[in-house]
C-alpha cells in the first residue's frame, strides 16, 4: 500500500496533486456544465493548448489553477421587467457572469439579443479573462446580457428595459468592483440609459461602465478600437512573412461596429474589401467596398437600423446572397466580425482552398472548434479573437484610467496607445505560440501568455 493510500484511508486530507489528462478534464467540464456548449467549447479550446505548458509545472496542478479558472466566481440571473408603449407588461432574463478578478476588476461587455443564455455568457466570460490579460492593463474577466431584442423598439421601450435592467445591475457592479460595457445590442444608446440610472439610484459619479458618450466620460476612438485593433493585429501578422495589406482582398462578415471599422481600416491600410454581411445574408462589391459606401453601411445600420441587402440598391456591381456567409468569396485575408461559431470546419477548408494567406478574429469566438483545427492544420496565419479583438476592450480600459483621474486623453495618444497594446498582444502570443519552421501558433501563444498572467495572480493568493 502506498503512502497516499495509507493517509486517505487515516483520513489526513491530500493535496490534490494528481494530473488528470486533457478528455478527463473536459469530460468533467462537460458535466458540470450540462446544456451549456459554447462555454464548454471555450473552454476545450484553451484547456488544448494549456495542457502541454502546464504538464511539468507542479504549482499548477496542484493549486488546480485551470479548474478554478472554469468555474466563475460567480453568476447573477434576475428577472428584469418593463413596459411597452402599449403598456404591457413584459419580462425577460438578466445576467452578469463575473468569471475571476485575479488581475483587476471584473470588464466585459452586456449584450442585448434573443440568442443570450447563461452559456453564451459564460463563454464570453471565459475568453475575456484571457483576453483582458493580453492587454497588459489590469482587467479581469466578466461578461452580461439579457434576452432582450433592441430591434423594433421604440426609444422609450429600450430606455425603460436599460432602466430595470440597471435596477438590479447596479447592486453587482463599482468602478472598482465590476465595470462593464457594450456589445450586441448595446451601443451608445443603451449606455447612456444604463449609466443614468445607475447614477440616479446611487447618486454617484463614477466610471462604472465604458463606451460612455464623450460628453459624459467616454473615450475618444472606443467606437473605432476593436475593428481597428483586428486589423493592427493582423497587419502584423503578416509584416512576419514580409508582408501588408496593399492590394489585398479581404472577406468580412457583419456590418456592425466592429466590422464597418475594420473594413475601414483595412481600406486605410491599402486593402479592398469585398464583402459585409448581417444575419439575412452577404453583400459583395467586386469594386470594392470603399471609405464612401463604408460610411453608406454605417448610417444606414446605425441612424436607420437597416439591412444590409439594400445596399445593392444603393451601389451598382454589388449582388446580395440571400443566407448565407461570406466565405466562400476568393480573397487574400478574412476577418470574422459578426458572432461566434459564424465559420465552421468545411468554411474554413474552402477559404484556405481559394487561397485565403491569413484570417484576424474581429467576432468572440467565430471559429468553430473544427475550424480552429483546420486552420491550425494548415498553419495559416490564424488569430483569435481573445489577441485580435483585445483593442476595444483595451481602450476602455484606457477609459476607465481616465475617469479615475478625471481627465481626457485626445485621439493621437489613444491611436498610439491602441498601436502600442496591439503590438505588445502579437508580440505575447509570438513569445509563446513560436512552433518552428516560421510557423507561430497564435492561438496557442494567446491562451499560453493570458493563462500564464492570470495563473500566477491566483497562485499568489492563495486558495480563494
């Protein structure tokens, strides 16, 4: 009988010290997390790269740092009811997601669609923990949302919806504590509806949510920061193989925030975009979608809440695909802006098949599991979204240092500091994604370097 078989059966309590392999672990996840597949799909993605790094690091294992960091710390669901302009009473399901503040205060964005579930949160909480840490500012990780549809309500409908939805955030969340953001469905708008009521029930002025408008706190470029940042990365995956984005041809899919800045941007960077899409379809502008039409896309999304389809009707040469996704466009580069799980294993395929050299996550996890794999297979350059898509949250967190001194950057330190922070992210993942050959893994660098970063925090304090 060995020495741990003798102690359990004195009942003196052991160190948990054995090294469970990567199918256990996942299997596990799996069943403490049941009918939650986007969160346990986060979770295997990193949980594969993480586990060679940690195999001869005995602390981590020990400690049960990776476990820890798949179970949030905690998650809030509540109840949030309102009144249409009809007067009728309706009731949706709120959450917060507040997955680990080992490095700062809880940061992630609340979205606002049908499509939410406390997994999709979950994931997003996960990956933002991550992702946060890239960035180099201390930030943890968190994420919120409800299944509220801002589509086809009227002003005082998604006022009244923020203002309840506020009414019980706000016991979650401090400047300090929790600081979230936009995302789906949440724009500037919403902010503005959020903040006012956390500010009338608290009757404080504090930088508890980014994305703020500039007259009340905001952040010059935080609109422009995550498609400008999936581009920056990007480009700098390719200056790697002595490469830009001069005469490019990239595939974009969404027509939101994200992807109308980082079609911008690439157009900036000598690029042509060919496509934008949103959940009825694709457009493509074998023209190419210029600084002109990108603005077009912008108000028309925004001012009118429009569909993308009318822009054939808009710019001749351009045709709409009716239900599908943009990637089986031939082009140069892709970038995924739209939402997670969008580009699927056989996608993938095709896109490396008609050439595709590069693809630069602007989306949450728009990769399927599968896709990851073929990409990874075919050593492309791949970013995640955790590394590619950091800029936004990068410069909220910008916003949040500059409502704690209670000043103001202007635009040309923020443009820098987006460069600088996107640089430093691609030069982590490098650090820790570097296979060989002048093949570099960068999903793997991401999940390695912002594992690594979080990890040691926890192992700092302790068991808590």
């Amino acid at each position: 009988m060995t020495g741990h078989s003798r102690n359990r059966l004195r009942g003196i309590p052991m160190a948990v010290t054995d090294h469970v392999d990567l199918n256990t672990f996942v299997e596990g996840v799996k069943k403490r997390n049941p009918g939650q597949p986007e969160f346990v799909q986060a979770v295997t993605e990193v949980a594969e790269d993480i586990f060679d790094f940690i195999e001869d690091k005995e602390a981590y294992h020990s400690q049960q740092i990776l476990r820890r960091i798949a179970e949030p710390d905690r998650v809030m669901s509540f109840r949030v009811c309102w009144e249409d302009d009809q007067g009728n009473v309706r009731v949706n399901r709120g959450w917060r997601v507040q997955n680990n503040n080992a490095i700062g205060p809880y940061k992630g964005g609340i979205r606002f669609h049908p499509s939410v579930t406390e997994s999709v949160l979950k994931f997003l909480a996960f990956e933002q923990t991550f992702k946060n840490a890239l960035t180099g500012l201390p930030m943890g990780g968190g994420k919120g949302g409800a299944t509220f549809n801002p589509k086809g309500k009227s002003d005082r409908e998604v006022m009244r919806f923020c203002q309840s939805f506020m009414t019980e955030l706000y016991r979650h969340i401090g400047a300090d504590v929790d600081v979230p953001a936009g995302d789906i469905g949440v724009g500037a708008r919403e902010i503005g509806y959020m903040f006012g009521q956390y500010k009338r029930i608290t009757n404080e002025w504090t930088g508890v949510l980014t994305g703020k408008g500039i007259e009340y706190g905001g952040s010059l470029i935080r609109t422009e920061a995550t498609g400008y940042g999936a581009t920056y990365f990007l480009a700098n995956m390719l200056k790697t193989k002595d490469q830009d984005l001069v005469g490019k041809t990239a595939v974009i899919s969404g027509s939101g925030n994200v992807a109308t800045h980082a079609a911008e941007k690439v157009t900036q960077l000598g690029g042509k975009v060919l496509t934008l899409s949103d959940s009825e379809g694709f457009i493509q502008d074998p023209n190419g979608i210029s600084q002109e039409k990108i603005d077009w896309v912008k108000t028309h999304k925004t001012k009118r809440r429009g569909r993308i389809s009318e822009y054939v009707k808009e710019f001749t040469g351009a045709r709409f695909t009716a239900g599908k996704t943009p990637w089986g466009v031939t082009c140069d580069v892709a970038m995924p802006c739209a939402t997670q799980n969008e580009l699927t294993g056989e996608d993938a395929k095709t896109l490396i098949a008609n050439g595709c050299m590069a693809v630069s996550e602007g989306a949450n996890m728009p990769t399927t599991l599968e896709g990851v794999h073929v990409f990874k297979k075919a050593k492309i350059l791949f970013a995640p979204g955790k590394a590619a898509n950091a800029g936004g949250v990068a410069v909220s967190g910008l916003e949040m240092s500059q409502n704690s001194a209670r000043i103001s950057w202007k635009e040309a330190e923020l443009q820098q500091l987006l460069l600088d922070i996107m640089e430093g992210i691609h030069a982590r993942c490098v650090e820790y994604g570097q296979q060989g050959g002048g093949y570099c893994d960068y999903v793997k660098g991401a999940n390695i370097a912002g594992f690594k970063k979080v990890a040691d925090a926890m192992l700092a304090f302790g068991v808590v």
